[in-house]
RNA sequence: GGCGCAUUCGUCUAGGGGCCUAGGACGCCGCCCUUUCAAGGCGGAGAUCACGGGUUCGAAUCCCGUAUGCGCUACCA
C-alpha cells in the first residue's frame, strides 16, 4: 500500500525530465535548463521526459504544450517520453494524475505529516495583511488549523466546507538538501512553512505533484531552474514524509537578460521558434546555450552536439547566473553555417527565401520555386557572409530580382565626377561586352587595365560597376557575381545603369 | 521585512594555495590581405579576481563579515 508505481522499464537508468507548466511559449532561459537536463540524459545513456505541470487550470493556455514540444524537437530534442509519445510512466500530464496525488495526500495526513486546513482566502489574507503591518519577521501561514480536534474536522467535513491539505512542518530541526552542485545546505525548519499540498478544487500544487511525479516517473535527477532553490527543502521534507528516496537535486543558474534580470515572457524571452525564424541552426543554438553555465574547457567554444553529449557532465556547470549575449550566439551561428556543406546549405536557406515576404522571405514578386541550381552558385558565394540563415535574403535577392531599384548617385565611385563615373561605366560595359569569354581573372585583368587607361583607381570604377550589377555597394567579389548571376543579365544591367546615369547626368 | 543563492575583462567563461605580471572566446580598436562586404591572419585596449578582515611563507583560489545583484516569500509554476 505504501509503495509507490515505481519505473518498471528495466535497470536503473539516469532519467531526467522537462517539466514546463503550459503557460505559453518556451523561451531560452528554461530552455538552456532543459539543454542540461537532455544533455545529462544523453551522456548517460538514459532517458529524457516531458512533463507537463498543468495543475493550474486557470493559466493553461491552449496549443503551448504543441509549440513546446515543436521548439524542442527543432533543437533535435525528442523526448523519450511524454505527450503524444506516451511511454510506460504516464499519463504525462497533471492533470490527469489527480487520483494518484490526493492517494498519497490521504496518506500524508493519515500518518499525520499533513493535516486539512480550513482557513477561508479571506482569513489568510488578514493574517498576511497584519503580519506585514507588523513587519513580522516571518510571514506565511499561521497554522491555525494544524491542531483541529477530531470533532471538528468530523463537522467541517459533515457541513462540507471547502479546504487544502497543507504540510505539517517540523516545529524545529532543520532540513538538509543535498545540492548536486553546492553540497549540502541545512534550512531551518522554522523558517519553512505549511506549504499547501492539495488545493480547494482537488489539484495538487507543485509542490506535491513535482515530488510524486518524479518518484513514481522514476527521474534520477532533477535539474531545474535555481529560483526553486528556495523550495528545496519543503520537497526534501515531502519525500522523506513518504518515505522516498530523494533524487538528485541541481538548481541550474537562470540566463537572464541583458539587464541581469530573469528572463520572462515579456521580458526579451522570445520564443524559441523566434530564432528557428530567425534562421539560427539548432546546433549553434545548443552549442551557445550549453556554454551558458556549463563549460567545457579553457580554450574550446566551438562543440558538436555528440561532442556536447559526450563532454557534459554536472560538476562542470556552475552556480553563477549568466545573460544571454545575441552577438556571441550570432558569431557562433555563423561558424556552423560556414562549416555547413553547400548542398546542406542550400537546403536549409531554401525555405527562408521561399517563405512570403511578410515573413521575411524574398519579395513575393520573385516567382517560387527558387531555382536550386542558381541559389547554389549564389551560396557558394555568400556562405561566408551569412550569420543566420534569414540574412541570406537580403543578400541574394538581388540575384532573383528583375528589376533593381537604387539611386544613380550610387553608380558614382568615391572621388569620381558623375562625368567620368559615366565615362568609366560606359567604357567598361563595351569592355565587358565585347569581350569573348567570361572569365574572372581575364576580366579584372581587362578592368584595371581601363582603369589605368582611364586614370582613376580601380576601386571606383569597379564600384560603379558593382552597383550597375547587384544594387548594392556590399556584394561578393564582382566577377564572380556577374558570372553568377549570368552574361545576359549582368549585361542588361550595366545597359540599363548607363541609361540611367545618363539621364542623371543630363537632367 | 524574512529566507536563500550568487559575485573573475562590457558579455560568456578558464581557474579549485605557488604554473596568474589572471588564460580563451564574443564584441570593440588597429594593421595585413583586398575591387566593396565578409571570411581569414596578426596585434591592441579591456578584470587592483565586489570590498574589508583573517588563515598561510604564499590566496582569485580556504574562513568570517560587509556591500551589491538576483531569486523566493500565493490554494502560480
């Protein structure tokens, strides 16, 4: 009767979990704890779960159990077991263990380490109203129901008045958490209170459902944020009331935003799939997070996701909070995307330019499908310049675009008159026409020998060029683009900018 | 107010008594490469290791105190 559904699954494995309360969207803070806790699992050749802590019905909100496990499996995190897969352990949902939590919150108050409380909100809040008036050193619940006569539990209960189930505190002692991460921390039991385990409308609270969970879901280790510090004794006191085993506990430092404060949802904790839009790779976004509270050595920043697996390990995670840098994530997001083969790069910048404009792809008058075998040789161009995979539509449209749009003042190299940028630029179209094969080097050669003949810099005059060509003044090597991009179109541009020039120069 | 955790360059961090006149990385600055932008190479600025006391021959590293920051203090998680 008192033994608990244990984990059947086999030997004794590491089992660690994620266990968000499906409040909204995921955001990195939780997620780098998360990235631990898989991690951790993975090393070990254990499992990972996701729990969903749904006990408060009044804050679920629909279809973020959905976008948390899409962020998660994004970032190549699949859970073991959980929602939708289900597994040997389950439900995986709160929500549906209520019977399991008030059997063992019966049992709690039958070996009297937990008693019912009748205390109405409206009492409690004038007990916390006068204790602050008072500027009492300790504020929480005054344990008025903790001693209640049989008699008057039996007539509470017969005129079925509402009420919680609260844990029934050791006066004095005090509790020792064994802290996987900063050794051993004893906590007064006065300075704990009678925390509520079952609440009026039958749900348990944290406290209780995270405690009977992670035993009966058989987790090892329980990494969670460091804001449950605090908590950690009560759960120890929990466990050792039901004669459980306490798992390992580590209270994993929070990322906070640039302002050294907490992350949270409306706090510059964007979702997840915000950077999966953004075009950061989820193996950067691992690599990054991991490096948040966790290192690997002295000189290393740059480590696969099996070399992550293989290196991590808990005593090397600190306890320090650390905030989350966009810059270090971009450079880092940037040396995966170099080292990406480019037929793999291709494939993954592909749905970035596709995707409608008013989500950030090309412009919509660039017909779709993207021609694979062009944005290709565009890539192999642009792979080095690219820090996310969204920045690669800025910088290739001018490769799909029909018709560029750009300033005339623009096709003037620095130092140039607009007479001799339009000289230089007409000059260097009859030059680049006439000439019977494209070839880069034989074409720079040919440019600056104009260039000299001309008596400018070559610079400029490229400059004018580039700008006739792509739009742009920032582009890849110039003949390599015009290449790219093919004859006829490079052509027609340099055609089009000295018309345009021209008429800039005359009117 | 009470309780708790934390504190090394702007940021992420290495460091667990002498190897530290504190190392690496991002970012920043300069130079090189160079037709632009990147990438790459080289170099630089940047931390009295929060502060104050101890312990020790010797402390960023151990102990105590202070300060600051953060967290918790709900029938939220």
């Amino acid at each position: 009767m008192s033994t608990a559904p244990a984990y059947t699954g086999g030997t004794p494995t590491v089992r660690t979990r994620f266990a968000p309360s499906p409040t909204g969207m995921p955001h990195i803070g939780g997620l780098r704890t998360t990235v631990f806790s898989w991690l951790l699992a993975r090393h070990s050749n254990g499992q990972f779960l996701v729990r969903v802590e749904d006990t408060d019905q009044t804050r679920t909100v629909a279809g973020a159990v959905e976008n948390l496990l899409q962020g998660l499996e994004w970032m190549g995190i699949v859970p073991d077991e959980g929602p939708f897969v289900g597994g040997p352990v389950g439900p995986y949902y709160q929500s549906e263990r209520k019977q399991m939590y008030a059997y063992y919150a019966a049992q709690l108050v039958a070996s009297d380490h937990a008693y019912r409380c009748f205390c109405t909100r409206e009492r409690l809040d004038e007990v916390r109203a006068e204790q602050q008036a008072r500027h009492m050193p300790t504020t929480g619940y005054d344990r008025h129901c903790r001693a209640l006569s049989p008699e008057v539990i039996a007539g509470n209960l017969a005129g079925n008045l509402p009420f919680t189930i609260r844990l029934k505190v050791p006066l004095d002692g005090e509790v020792v958490v064994r802290e996987a991460l900063r050794g051993e921390m004893a906590f007064k039991n006065s300075t704990l209170e009678d925390a509520v385990l079952i609440k009026s409308d039958g749900f348990p609270t944290y406290h209780l459902a995270n405690v009977i969970d992670d035993h009966t879901m058989a987790i090892t280790h329980v990494l969670r944020g460091d804001d449950w510090l605090p908590s950690a004794p009560l759960h120890v006191l929990i466990y050792q009331a039901l004669g459980w085993e306490v798992p390992v506990l580590a209270h994993t430092p929070n990322v906070m935003g640039n302002d050294g404060k907490k992350l949270s949802k409306r706090h510059g904790a964007e979702s997840i799939l915000f950077y999966r839009d953004a075009g950061f790779l989820p193996e950067a976004m691992i690599n990054y997070l991991a490096l948040v509270g966790w290192s690997y050595d002295d000189k290393t920043d740059i480590l696969s996701v099996d070399e992550l697996i293989k290196a991590f390990s808990l005593d090397r995670v600190h306890t320090a909070g650390g905030v989350f840098d966009l810059e270090r994530l971009r450079w880092m997001n940037g040396v995966y995307i170099r080292a990406l083969p480019l037929d793999e790069l291709v494939t993954r910048v592909l749905p970035y330019l596709e995707r409608p404009a008013g989500e950030g792809g090309l412009p919509d008058t660039i017909a779709r499908p993207i021609d694979r075998g062009l944005l290709r040789r565009v890539l192999h161009l642009d792979q080095e310049r690219l820090k996310t995979l969204g920045d690669a539509v800025d910088l290739t449209a001018f490769f799909f675009e029909d018709a560029l749009a750009y300033a005339p003042e623009a096709l003037i190299g620095k130092g140039l008159t607009p007479e001799k940028a339009l000289d230089g630029l007409r000059r260097a179209t009859d030059l680049l026409t006439s000439m019977p094969d494209w070839e880069p080097t034989a074409m720079e050669a040919a440019m600056r020998a104009l260039a000299e003949e001309l008596g400018t810099k070559p610079g400029p005059l490229f400059m004018g060029v580039r700008v006739a060509v792509t739009g742009r003044t920032a582009t890849p090597p110039l003949f390599e683009t015009m290449l790219t991009l093919g004859r006829d179109r490079s052509e027609a541009r340099l055609r089009d900018a000295v018309a345009k020039l021209e008429k800039h120069v005359a009117g």
